[in-house]
C-alpha cells in the first residue's frame, strides 16, 4: 500500500480543510480500503461531522476500514507541509495506471493513434470533481447576507489612461502583452499583478522562466523604490532609510495575495487545476492569470515541431480558460527580431512568432516599447504602451515613466495618449 496515501489520507484527518480543497477523487487511490476511507471522510464531512479517530470509532463499519489500529497508523503520517507533494504523486501514479489501462484496451481493439492520443489527452487534463451536494451548496452560501459581494467586473491596470482606452482587465478577456527583450515586459506583469491585487483581485502568476526568488526580489524592488543591484545583498547595499522602510514593503506586498507558480513547462491544464484550488481557498476574491510567457506554455499534443499549430492550440485554450473562469488573463509574448531591422523599430502585429491566431483570440494587445533600449544616449525614460488591437475601444499609444534600475513604472504627470 502506498505509503504517499497513508501519508495524504493522515494529513486529512489532522486538518480536515484540506478535504474541501483537495483535487484528489478516492477512485484515484490505489488500494481499495483507502478509497474506502477517503469516501467516508466525505461523507462524514457532508453530514457535517468531524474526521478524526473519535468519530470514525462509532462508525459500524469500522473493521472494513481496517479497524482502530490502521486508522490511527495513518494519523502517524501526517504531514503537512508535503501536502501538496503528496497530492501530486498521487495524481501522478493515478495517470500512470490510466494510461497503461487506456494503452491495454487501444491495444485489444486496435485503435487508431488519434484516437489514443484524444484519450491520453483527457486524463491530463483531468476535470476536477463537478458534484456538489445541496447540503455543501448551502453551507458555502450560509453567510451570503453579511458578506460582501465581489462586484468588481474589471481589475485597474494601475495606469489611469490604460485604465480609460481598455477599460481596465476584464472578466472572460486575454490580453496579450508583447515585446522584445529587456524592454520591461516582465516588470510591466508584477506591476499589473500587485496592482489589481491591491484591488481585491488574487493575482496568480504563473512565471514559467523567471524563479519565485527572483520575481519576489523584484517585487520588493519595484514597490520600494530600491535599486535592483542592490537586492543581491540587502544587508551590505541598502542604506539605513531603505532597511527602515523593509518592513512596509513587506506589509504592502502582502496585500495584494498574489500566489506564484513558478515551475517549468506548465501545462494550461495545471494552470487551470491550480487556478480551481486557489478559487477555493480565497472565495471572496476574483482571479486574475498571469502567464510568462507565451511560447513557454507546454501544449498538450505534439506538434513534430511545427510551432504555428502548437501557439494556435495555447491561444486558444487561454481563451477557453478567460472563460471558464470569468476572469481576466493576461499572457507576455516574445517578438520575433524582424523588429531589430526596420528603421522605426516599434512593433506590429507581424513581429508576435506564429501571430495569426494570436492576433485573433486576444481581446486586448499591448506592445512595449522603449526609445532608450535603441538609442543609449536618449533622455527619454518613457515606456510606451501601444494598444493595437482593443476589442472594447480605441488604439493608440500611452507613455509611462519606466524606472529602469528598479522597475518601477508609474504615470506621468503630464500624460501623453496619441488615439489612432
């Protein structure tokens, strides 16, 4: 029996939330008799008992469970710190015995790949469970009447005239923000994150390049006003103001709840499990994706390398997710370097690699770009946003101050807008 089981099935037992927010079903167990248990913790939970030992020992059926010992065994691993891994593991063997009980009935009756593939497919992107009784139902709106209720229908850009021409990161929308290199596209994201955090949002960004370390350091950059250098070794390069003014920092960031997800090559079916949990665990705040970036996203087919059907099948199910979960998410994309040989290098629809579907799916697209990164010896410290696609109002260009040792980005006092 698996000891990752034992482990996941004790850590329910000591804190009984994690049952509500846990993304395991008890037909993904292994063994029999912890399918068993997991079932009668939630049926115990719905009848709003609790679940540890002292309940399950007035349960008739207690021996099939594998009586009063093995229960209090499983409560011995308990661990909740590797929830998460646990969960995870689980998850993984389950695929695994899928897959091999998909390979074993395609081989039996001769399938085609298509169609094997098609299957495969669906067991990783897994839908989490869709039952809710009426008696949870009702306990989930209980407090309803004292509550208040999210209304927002659109997150602040924080950028007062980005906020007017788009109207702010709307629910069921994509916005494609995209640039070459260097020109601020990652500080551009953390400073939309942090802001419709403050807002009320729950910001979840899903940096599939950049470190949890290293998007945190920058954050403390950026709302601090420190010099990002000086982040490598605070305690040596920060002066006495700036250590003063840590703690603040900290307090501010904390706010916004933004939740990193930092790992590589995410698929938007985990962003999509991930984004459900996190639903579940802040229920009076409204999600708003983050995605860094674009090309990184690992597609759920193989493509044999041809990248235009791999960006068409992602931009599409970005589309799909905006949807589903009627929120706003926001996705960065590189451009390809026909920019760096035009005379005039701000970029154009054609520069996003494999852009036609791009250009299509997303509701708002937002091109970078800054006169300084080509010409070193220019004074000019704006960064330009250029709206050129904006499926609810004009196009045009917006210039923000762009502080490029610490990130910072704020409006300009005397803002410029050119509409097309």
């Amino acid at each position: 029996m698996s000891m990752a089981e034992k482990a996941f099935l004790g850590t329910l037992m000591k804190a009984e939330y994690l049952l509500k927010d846990t993304v395991i079903q008890p037909e993904q167990l292994e063994s029999t008799r912890h399918k068993e248990i997991m079932r009668k913790m939630l049926e115990l939970t719905r009848a709003g008992k609790n679940i540890d030992l002292i309940t399950f020992t007035t349960l008739p059926d207690l021996e099939s469970l594998g009586g009063m010992s093995y229960l209090s065994e499983l409560s011995t691993y308990a661990n909740l710190e590797k929830f998460d891994g646990m969960e995870k593991l689980i998850l993984d063997l389950w695929k695994e015995r899928e897959k091999r009980n998909i390979l074993n009935v395609a081989a039996m009756n001769d399938w085609e790949i298509a169609k094997v593939i098609t299957e495969l497919d669906k067991i990783n992107q897994m839908k989490m469970e869709d039952h809710t009784s009426l008696q949870q139902a009702l306990v989930d709106i209980y407090e309803a009447p004292w509550q208040d209720q999210i209304s927002m229908k659109s997150a602040t850009t924080g950028i007062k005239k980005l906020d007017e021409v788009t109207g702010g990161f709307r629910g069921g929308e994509v916005t494609i923000i995209a640039a070459r290199p260097s020109m601020g596209k990652t500080d551009v994201m953390l400073h939309f994150a942090k802001v419709s955090g403050w807002a009320g949002f729950l910001p979840l960004v899903f940096s599939l390049e950049m470190p949890e370390k290293l998007i945190t350091s920058r954050l403390m950059a950026s709302t601090g006003d420190f010099n990002r250098a000086k982040m490598r070794d605070p305690k040596r390069m920060l002066s006495q103001n700036q250590k003063n003014k840590w703690s603040d920092v900290i307090g501010d960031l904390n706010e916004t709840h933004m939740q990193i997800f930092d790992g590589a090559g995410q698929t938007i079916a985990e962003m999509r499990a991930k984004t459900r949990k996190m639903m579940n665990q802040f229920p009076n705040r409204k999600p708003i994706l983050f995605i860094d970036y674009l090309t990184l996203i690992q597609s759920s087919q193989f493509y044999g390398g041809n990248s235009h059907s791999q960006v068409t099948e992602i931009s599409k199910s970005l589309k799909t997710l905006a949807k589903e979960f009627d929120c706003p998410v926001i996705c960065l994309a590189q451009l390809n370097r026909s920019v760096e040989t035009r005379a005039n290098k701000r970029p154009m629809m054609s520069d996003i690699r494999e852009s036609g579907s791009v250009e299509q799916d997303a509701d708002v697209i937002l091109f970078l770009y800054r006169e300084k990164y080509y010409d070193r010896g220019s004074e000019d410290h704006s960064l330009e946003l250029i709206v050129s696609k904006n499926r609810n109002g004009p196009v045009g260009t917006i210039a923000v101050n762009y502080h490029q040792n610490t990130g910072r980005i704020e409006d300009q006092k005397v803002s410029n807008v050119t509409l097309i």
